[in-house]
C-alpha cells in the first residue's frame, strides 16, 4: 500500500499483509468500502469496530478481532476474513501464516454501527493458541434463576 | 456506591443502576471481582473488556457490550448479566428497565485476555430496538469459496 493522491492505494508487497495505518487522521478513515456502509460505522477512537466471529456450522463464537473500514471492505469483497492487528498495526488475513482460513459466509453490523458479526466456516484452529475458540477459559459463575 | 476505606462498598440507593466510576483512576479497577481473574483481565485504556452475549438455547449471538471489573463481579456472583454503559458511565443490569432480563449461564474469558462469552438465557428481545438480537442489519458479503 502506498499513500497516492490523498488515498492508499495497492502497491504490491510480499506476504499477504499490508503494514498502513488503519486511518488518515488528516482525512479520516481511507479505504475502498462502500460509503453507504462506511457511513454506519461509528468507530472506537483509534477508527475501529470489533468484529465478532462465529462459526457457520457449530454457532460456537470463535474469537473477537478489530476492521477498520478497509480490513471489512477486503472481508465483504474478497471471502475472507481479514482484520486489522491492533498490537502488530497491520492488516491480516486469518490464515494467511497458520493455514487456518476463514471463510466467510455472512457479515453483520448491530445497532449501533460499533460491532460486526462475522459468520465463517473456519479451518483449523480460530485460537492461536492452538484451541478451537479463544474462549476455553471458563470463570466460575452462579447461575441466574430464571422467575 | 461509595468510596469508603480505599474501595467501593454497597450504599443502597434507587433502582438497579449504580452511577460510579467505572475504575479508580489513582489505585486502579477497585471491585470485589475474584484477584486472581482481576489479573488476567487486558483492559481497554478506559478499563473495559468485551463482553459477547449468546443466547443458550438457540446459539445466536445476540449483543456486545462492555464490563469493567465491577460489572464482570456482579455478573458471576448475581447470576444477572451486567454492564458499564460507556454512553450513561453507569452500570447496568440488562433488562432492569426493559424486563428483558439475562440470566447467566456461563462465562468464559479468552486467549487475551481482553474479551469475554457471556452465554445467557435471554427474556424477550436483546436489542433496545426490539429485535431479537443487535445483528439484524445484513451487510453485502461475496462468499469465500472453500479449496
């Protein structure tokens, strides 16, 4: 990616990750995403949505990750799943290193226009660290009664 | 609530929603939340975790919303899903007003640390729109082809 005429534009790199920023602070958010959709977006101060994903087949929620506007125009446009790394600040598609794709099957924005649910069917393990989910860490909780 | 002996006890007060800090910002998070889950939260800067909320019978994914240490505390020991509305910074017992109660299933905490699966038997609709979950607005996705 390369900053070309007040826009990013693609310029190849090797790999399948891009390392840009995830905003313009001067021009706000840059990216090729509808802007239909980019106007629904209310984003967290550092310009991203949190984008819950869940598997298609098992409904198991699989693990929470960040878009920015261009990291959900490659989800929506390209079938698979792509995020924006807040500790690594670039994009990355899932599966790109571990072979662990997700590809997706739906997305959806809730009603404040600050979450995404992303539906995939996923290879592999969605965790890092080797898991199914990244939700294996069970907290101890008293039920609630219903009435 | 109130600031006594260097924590915040229980003063009762009218309604189910506390308005209180969400962390002490000289000592830190100040709950009665377990230290030993104390420590493993990754906090948001403004002291928050995700809290993804599925439906237990049907598996849907029905709303994120934000829990800082207190509201994570009040969620494991009440058995009542319970929030840190970051527009009215207070907390909030999902369906005090509304009688769309959560009652608690399980929770579980991620790899991160960061954010956390809230698995609920919902009352009534999840989403203040009325709709069943927050996820209703469908976006455009071209599907990912699997190999």
């Amino acid at each position: 990616m390369g900053y070309r005429y007040g826009r990013w534009t693609p310029v190849p790199r090797a790999g399948e990750c891009d390392t840009v920023p995830a905003t313009d602070l001067v021009n706000g958010p840059v990216s090729a995403l509808d802007p239909a959709i980019a106007a629904r977006l209310r984003r967290s101060p550092d310009g991203l949505v949190a984008a819950i994903v869940q598997e298609a087949g098992t409904r198991d929620v699989l693990m929470l990750a960040w878009m920015d506007d261009e990291a959900l125009h490659r989800t929506l446009t390209t079938g698979r799943a792509t995020y924006w790394s807040r500790s690594r600040r670039e994009y990355w598609v899932k599966g790109a290193t571990s072979g662990h794709h997700q590809y997706v099957r739906s997305v959806a924005l809730d009603c404040d226009g600050d979450a995404l649910l992303v539906t995939v069917e996923q290879v592999g393990a969605a965790c890092h660290t080797g898991t199914h989910t990244c939700f294996s860490d069970e907290l101890p909780a008293v039920p609630g009664e219903t009435a």
